[in-house]
C-alpha cells in the first residue's frame, strides 16, 4: 500500500487524526528490541511519535516523518504478529511497527 496524497490536499478540512499506541522497533548501537510509544497521525500526513500519551501537545514529538507516498505493509520476516513496516518516501529510514492486533495493525 502506498499512501496517497489526498491526505495534505486539503489542509483546512477538518479531519480526524489517528492516534494510539503502537510498539516501534529499535535498531540502535546501545537500544535493541521493541518500545510502546504513542502516535499521532495528522491530517497533514505527518506521523509523529512521543514516549507517552501524555506527552501529546507538551513535549516536542521524539520524530516526525512525513508519510505522503510512503510504503506501507505486513512484515513476517521478524516471526511476530501484526508486524508492518513503512518506507517513507524521504529518506533512507524503514520503521517496523507491532500492533496488539490485526484490526489496529490494518487502522
């Protein structure tokens, strides 16, 4: 799946944004592993991400990505359920989310 651009089309429309918690993998020299962190989707079609709920809207997001023409789709190959990663269009980054469940993963 590819996200579209009609998501930033129309930026004074009054959209829901998408939020929740899912588990972001973590690739770095010191940190390995998965890590629950909350995110937002925004009508703009940028996907942010902070350590907790409460951070929304008082801290600065830990990243921002834009998603407009991004890949997005399951992934098996780390042997867990509701995997999907997502290859945004900039840069050279792809993220592997966990969802808790098919239907959040699909959302």
């Amino acid at each position: 799946m590819v996200v579209g651009s009609d998501i930033s089309r129309y930026p004074n429309t009054p959209r829901p944004t998408c939020r929740g918690y899912l588990h972001k993998r973590t690739q770095s020299a010191i940190l390995k592993g998965w890590r629950k962190r909350w995110f937002v989707l925004k009508h703009n079609g940028y996907l942010q991400y902070y350590k907790h709920k409460k951070d929304e809207g008082k801290c600065r997001p830990l990243e921002v990505t834009k998603l407009e023409g991004a890949e997005i789709g399951v992934d098996t190959s780390l042997g867990k359920p509701f995997v999907f990663k997502c290859i945004p269009q900039s840069g050279n980054r792809i993220f592997y989310f966990c969802a808790t469940s098919n239907q959040e993963m699909k959302r």
